[in-house]
C-alpha cells in the first residue's frame, strides 16, 4: 500500500461537509411543495364553490333560500326541488329528447370524425392539404356566424322542429376531425403496409388494426361530442321555438323556471344537478381514455 492511498481517506475526512449545501436545498424544495400543495387546495375550493353552492340550493327549502343574511351550510333540507318540477313540468320528456339527441348526435359526430381524421391522415389524394386548411379555417367561424344560413338551409329542407334540424348539423365537427387527424398521424406507416401486404383492404385494415389502437381517440371524442350537444341551448331553442314537448333539457330550464320578476332558484339548481349527472357518470367511464387521448393527440 503506497503513501498516497494511505492519504486519500483522510483528506476525504478533511474536506468540506457537504450537508451544509444539501440542507438548504431540502428546505426550500420542501417549502415549494407546501406552497403548490396550499395553492392547489385554495384553487380546488374556489373551483368546487360553486358545485357545492348548487347542491346546497337544490337541497334547501325555498324558506331558508330567502332567508336574510349568508349561509353557507343548509339549515333545513328537502327533496321538494326535485319533485316539484316533475310534476309541474313534462321534465321527464325533455330529460328523454335530450338524452336521444346528444346519443344520436354523438354517434354520428364519432363515426365521421373517425373516418375523415384517417383519410386526412393516411390516405393520399389530390387537394388533400388545401381541403384540410379550409377545413381548420372553419373553426374561426363564430357559431352565430352561421345560425341564419344554417336555419334558411334546415328550413328549405323540411326539417324544421324535427329532431335532424339538431343532429345533422353538428355530424362533423372540425375540431373532432383535426384530433382524429392528429392521433393517427401517431400510427406508423409500416403497421397498416404490413396489412396490405397480407391482403387486407383499406376498410379492413381500419376496422382490424386502426380502430382496436384507437379507444383513446374514441373515449375522448365520445366525451367531447357528448358535452357540446348536451348543453347546446341557442340551436335547439331555436329550432324547437314553440313546441315545449320537443324542447331539451338547458331550454326547458332556462324558458320555464325564470320568471320576469322571480326565479325558482331551488328547483333551478335541482334540475341543473339533474343535467349535470350524466356527465359525470361518462367522465368517470371514460377518464383513463380521455387523458391518454388528449396526450397522444399533443393536446394539453
């Protein structure tokens, strides 16, 4: 053993004590996370306030609702919010056409969505960039843009206060296009030659290989349809003008429940949990889906 091995541990020994540096490193990784960790609780609360404001309302009797002062927490409770409206109002019929025109509608919206979105990805024609630049430059357009030659058009067709007036107009959504473009982008070349080699044709390689790779996609274009068509208001209102049997759920809670001069608040609140069930119901389904789909598609 030489001299110089010899001397090594002890100069090691002699050197500085590294704690000194790492503690303060510690600390303030430790404070950092005490203050995200207060940050995200005080952003819950205010985001979940008004979640819980509804259904505190929608549980509490009208007494206690105008009752003088701030209360926070219920005083008295009571299912009458929930009752009263369905015997007051046909609730149960445009609980069941919203129900069918958002099922319907999504439907459709999906399979469009999915086809387009592997056409502009995968298939190769004429025309295929410029089509899908003007098919992007539609997303620009507001919605109230379009309301006036979208009636004349459902008007001149036949189908007004028809429940197609609702559903065939948002069958293709271009932002569901451009998603489903952008996840099979992701899909190598190589897996659907590989198809083609063993015989499969187009149809059979997007029903066999692309569609099975595809439930993110599918789960999130489910939810996002789903969302839009069930809260839609200003289209159907006006496409049901009149006819309060044909009316969706958002109409008939907004027409009937607000009067000139008073608001049922507490029945308001209860038919508005009512129309926020679903949703939750299906993003609980289809939430490992849906964060795997918006990632694969590059969307945050």
């Amino acid at each position: 053993m030489t001299a110089s091995s010899v001397s090594l541990p002890a100069a090691a020994a002699a050197a500085p004590v590294p704690e000194a540096t790492h503690r303060p490193r510690g600390s303030t990784h430790g404070t950092f996370w005490w203050i995200r960790l207060v940050l995200a609780v005080v952003i819950s609360a205010v985001m979940l306030f008004p979640f819980y404001w509804m259904l505190q309302t929608a549980f509490s009797t009208r007494d206690a609702l105008y009752a003088p002062g701030l209360h926070l927490f219920p005083t008295e409770l009571t299912l009458e919010n929930f009752s009263e409206p369905f015997r007051r109002y046909p609730v149960g019929t445009w609980f069941r056409n919203s129900l069918m025109i958002a099922v319907v509608t999504t439907a459709i919206t999906v399979v469009v969505n999915l086809l387009a979105g592997f056409a502009f990805a995968k298939l190769r024609f004429r025309g295929r960039s410029a089509l899908f630049l003007v098919l992007l430059s539609t997303m620009m357009i507001p919605v109230q843009a379009i309301m006036v030659p979208q009636f004349r058009l459902i008007a001149q067709a036949g189908l007004y206060g028809n429940v197609w007036a609702v559903i065939l107009p948002t069958a293709a959504a271009a932002f569901g296009i451009f998603l489903a473009r952008q996840f099979f982008l992701a899909i190598p070349d190589e897996l659907l030659e590989a198809a083609r080699v063993d015989g499969a044709g187009r149809w059979r390689t997007f029903v066999s290989i692309v569609l099975p790779l595809s439930k993110p996609l599918i789960a999130t274009l489910i939810l996002l349809s789903f969302m839009n068509v069930w809260n839609d208001f200003a289209w159907p209102l006006i496409v049901f003008f009149g006819n309060e049997q044909s009316f969706t759920l958002p109409i008939g809670l907004v027409t009937d429940f607000r009067g000139q001069y008073s608001a049922n608040y507490g029945a308001i609140m209860a038919l508005s949990l009512v129309m926020v069930a679903p949703m939750v119901i299906l993003f609980v389904l289809f939430q490992r889906y849906f964060v795997q789909g918006l990632a694969r598609t590059g969307i945050r």
